[in-house]
C-alpha cells in the first residue's frame, strides 16, 4: 500500500500529524497540489512535497530551494506522505519520528512538464513548473543514481530565476504562508 511507511514510523495517538484517510478521496481540484514544509527536526530542512496519484510524493532538501540555476541542492527521497499532510503545521513530538516544528513554508501547484509524469518520476527526471506564493517558474528533480534516494532540485533558467548571492529565498522568505510567522 502506498503510504505504508509512513504509517509505520508513526503513532498517531501520540503525533499530531494526519493519518490518511483509509479511503482516497478523489481530489475535487484538477490542480495539483505542491508545498514545502519547512521541518526543523534533529537538523533543519525543508520537505519539498508534489501531489501525485493521491499521495505526496516527497523530497528533504536540507539547504531548502535556490532560485539560482547554477545551485543544485541535494532532495533526498523519502516515503510518500498522505495528501492531507499539505496542509499540515504542527509540532511533533519529541521521540516522535521527526519530531520537532514543522511550517508551512510555501503552497501551490505544480504542472508536470513530462508528458508522461509517472515515467518522468519514475526515471528519476522530472521537469515541471510551480505557481505558488514563494516559488514559480521551471524546475527539475533529476535522481542522480538509479536506485538511491539521492536527487537534485534545481531551478530552470526563466524569467524568476536569480542569483543566489542577489536574493537567498530561505533568508529573505523564512515565514509560514499560513501564519505569516
Ligand atoms: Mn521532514
């Protein structure tokens, strides 16, 4: 089953983090959803999240995303986690798996650029373009060894690509787009 592990490295009558619904609800939304949870656990890092076949399929970028073509930042694959979890600020519980403040750190959607997204994802080299509060334009996530977790999120040269010496986006952005804290 699709989110097996995450069920299994949490309990959920300790942490408040979403269980999944048992039964997939259809998204009522063609769009698809895209966040970014920023997640200060044991070390702080972003959790870079795209909807895709009813779950999120998920990334953790310890440095957070770059709008710099030239910066590739690691995205380091990890299990699938409910679609309900988009939504989720929190803190979970120390002992907790991952415990520590998650937040919001950005929301939006994601249009897959691949004809094909699921063989894109499943080559491990996806290009797609985000509309969200923080983050907008052409990306890519390219796995850079067949089967590792090991990826790379890099910006696509654009019209909102910049300089990452001009303007650090996890330095001049660092807030909740749910609280604006
Ligand atoms: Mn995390």
């Amino acid at each position: 089953m699709p989110l097996d592990t995450y069920k299994e490295k949490r309990n959920f009558k300790v942490t408040p983090e979403p269980a999944g619904a048992p039964q997939k609800k259809k998204s009522e939304s063609p769009k698809l959803q895209y966040v970014i949870q920023k997640h200060r656990a044991t070390s702080l890092h972003y959790d870079f999240r795209l909807e895709h076949n009813g779950v999120l399929l998920s990334w953790a970028v310890p440095k957070g995303p770059s709008l710099d073509p030239s910066v590739k930042r690691l995205a380091m694959h990890v299990e699938d986690h409910p679609v309900e979890y988009g939504s989720f600020e929190g803190i979970i519980p120390q002992g907790q798996y991952g415990g520590g403040t998650v937040m919001l750190w950005d929301k939006g959607e994601w249009i897959p650029e691949d004809s094909n997204p699921t063989e894109a994802y499943q080559k491990g080299n996806m290009t797609f373009r985000l509309k969200a509060e923080k983050l907008n334009g052409k990306w890519k996530l390219i796995r850079i060894n067949k089967n590792d977790k090991t990826w790379l999120l890099i910006k696509l040269k654009d019209e909102v690509a910049q300089p990452q010496k001009k303007y650090d986006i996890t330095v001049e952005e660092p807030n909740s787009v749910k609280t604006s804290q």
